[in-house]
C-alpha cells in the first residue's frame, strides 16, 4: 500500500511540475503603414554633359566655378546647393572643374 501512495505521490507530483502556465504571446507590433512622398525633380539646369566647356560657364570671369564633390557634372557660376544630393558645391578653377569632368 506504501508503495502505491508514494507511486501515485510521485505521478502526481511529475504532471504537477511538468504542467507549465502558459506564457501570454507578445503582441505583434502594429503594421506599419506606407505613404507615397512625391519629390520634385532636381534642377536640372545646372547639370552639365561631360563635353560642356566650363570656361563659357565662368559667367562674371573670374576664372572660378562651383562644382560638386560628389558629382563633377554639376557646375554652377554661383554658390548653390547640388541638385543631386544637396552638398554644397565647392570653389574650384575652371581648369580644375574641366579636368574633373574628363
């Protein structure tokens, strides 16, 4: 009869342990939703072909242009953020700005 009660004590005691509290799930994070951003196109009219002659874009002849650092092609005669990517262009001679085109 012992042996029962401890076999049935200890059966007991096996499924008691082994029964775990279900954990809650986490909750799924909200979907996230996507809005559709309209840029404006870059203006275009400082972005120059790689056959442009920078000296014709020295307008007040100083022998000094502004170029971008990132992309040669973009070369103004005034100090103006790039179209591309919005650094500002950098102070360069026109031999400089034509040489960094080639």
């Amino acid at each position: 009869m012992k042996t029962l009660i401890i076999s049935i004590f200890t059966f007991s005691f096996i499924l008691f342990i082994g029964c775990k509290k279900e954990e809650p799930k986490p909750e799924l994070p909200k979907p996230v939703s996507q809005t559709e951003v309209k840029t404006t196109p870059p203006d275009s009219s400082i972005i120059r072909s790689s056959t442009v002659d920078v000296a014709t874009l020295d307008l007040n002849k100083d022998g000094k242009v502004f170029q971008c650092p990132m992309h040669y092609e973009v070369i103004s005669d005034k100090q103006e953020p790039c179209p591309i990517c919005k650094m500002d262009l950098e102070e360069v001679t026109v031999e400089q700005a034509a040489k960094n085109l080639k």
